[in-house]
C-alpha cells in the first residue's frame, strides 16, 4: 500500500469512473480542490484505491482480491490515530464480505445510536443517494413565499468563518478553491445566521449540496428555504443538484424528498469512531 503522489492523482480517475454510486467527494481529493491522502497498490498502475477526504469521508475502490494491499489495509487501520471519525464507503460490493476478515470488530448499529457508542468502534451503516426530480422540485418551489426571507450570499471569507457541526470550510482546501468553484447561501432568522447551504463538490456537471443549521432555529423549515436558493443557483448554471445523507439523519432525508429529491440507491458504510 503506497501513498500517491499528487501528481499521480489522475491515475486513479478510471475507477472512479466505474463506479455506480455518488464519489463526489473522492474525485475533489482528486482533482485538488481539498485536500486529502490517496493509497494505492501501484502508483502507476493503481488497481485499488484508498482515497481519504479532509472531512472525514473515505473510499475504498478497485480489486478487492490483492492480499498485500488488504493485509497493509489492516495494519493502517490498527494502527492510524484518528482525530475525528473517519466515514468509510466501499465500491464494488465484493468488498463487504472482505471487511469481514479486515474489520473484525463491526459494531451492528441502529443510526439512532451512533453517536454514544464508544471510541475505537467501527458502526456498520447505510448511505442514501439521491436523485433530483425537477418537476417535484418546482411544486415545492412554487410554494415559496420568497419575500418572508432574509437570504444572502455569503463571501468566501463569511463561509471560512462560520463553524458548526459539519465544518462546511473542510469541504474547500482554502477560500480562492472555493471562490472558483463553490457558492454558499445563509438565511437569517430574527437578525441571526440561522442556516447555510453550500457547495461541497462541484464539478463540470453536477453541484453536490451541503446544509448546516444553527440548532437555536431548526425546526422552523428555514434550511428548506436556503436550499432552494441553491438549487436555484444550481439550475441556473445547469447543473444537476445532488444529494446524499446517511438513512438515519431523518431530518436531510425527509429535507431532500421536501425538494424534490428521490432516494435511488442504498450503500453500506462503515463509521470509525475517533
């Protein structure tokens, strides 16, 4: 198992091309829009790939018959201290049954649960991608009472600043990335920043969504008013609006069907807790 060097990060494109399932986020560690760490078997010809994003998520793709990557897999995992938990998807499915041998300590969880189960434990889940359906989308819009609304688009240095529980800035390497390629939108509630949608991948053709709301004003439906904004943007560029979240954050899977968004596909993942 070797870590890639940057510029061989275009090596391990055709196999993300393969995949059926969102890698999004994989292919920004790629083509250096965040920062991230790549693994592979062969730094020329890689046939199995490790890709690490700075948020936390990561994927494993390619054959997952090569014994030495496996067994070099295994160590890393043992052994790597992790500084916030580690979000592992697997492309193909063989993988799942490897995982067996490789993880031997999966804790079979109810999503509900994950956040007390311990450190160290790994939490088998499941991931929902989405597809967008513009006809249902513009129902939902047209229901939109827009001059309720206090929403801005915010700079790239309001989007650095902002924390909350999903960090949007992890999903940029710095401000002038994001200025190029992303966009965030905030709606302010009672003279607070009370939601944030943003760009978390964006490429030639799609523009992945992100949502973060300040617990003080959830509930009152304002991350759907924010989210269209997006969507909004999104179509206007022509590009497709894309949504994933793991099965159990009821709240972004019943906010994605709200606008119009439609589950197509249901994905194992595996939770490393830090």
């Amino acid at each position: 198992m070797q870590l890639l060097s940057v510029a061989n990060y275009p090596r391990v494109m055709p196999l993300l091309e393969r995949a059926e399932l969102n890698t999004y986020f994989a292919a920004a560690v790629l083509t250096d829009k965040v920062d991230g760490l790549v693994y592979v078997d062969d730094e020329l010809n890689p046939t199995v790939a490790y890709i690490i994003h700075s948020y936390g998520m990561s994927l494993l793709i390619g054959d997952s018959s090569n014994l030495a990557f496996n067994q070099h897999l295994r160590l890393h995992w043992a052994q790597v201290g992790r500084q916030h938990d580690e979000y592992l998807q697997v492309y193909p499915a063989q993988w799942g049954k490897e995982l067996v041998n490789l993880l031997p300590h999966v804790a079979i969880s109810c999503d509900a649960a994950a956040d007390a189960v311990a450190n160290g434990a790994i939490i088998h889940q499941v991931r929902v991608n989405f597809k967008f359906d513009a006809t249902r989308y513009a129902q939902s819009r047209n229901r939109i009472d827009w001059a309720r609304y206090d929403l801005r688009e915010l700079s790239a240095s309001e989007f650095y600043n902002y924390t909350g529980s999903v960090v949007p800035n992890l999903f940029w390497r710095n401000a002038e990335i994001f200025t190029q390629h992303g966009v965030a939108f905030a709606i302010y509630h009672q003279g607070k920043l009370a939601s944030v949608a943003f760009t978390s991948c964006r490429d030639e053709s799609i523009l992945e969504l992100g949502i973060e709301t300040n617990p003080e004003f959830r509930g009152l439906g304002l991350a759907k008013i924010v989210c269209a904004r997006l969507i909004d943007y999104t179509l206007a560029h022509n590009l497709e609006p894309i949504w994933a979240c793991r099965k159990g954050n009821q709240g972004s899977y019943n906010l994605a069907q709200s606008l119009g968004f439609v589950p197509v596909r249901e994905l194992a993942y595996y939770q490393f807790k830090a």
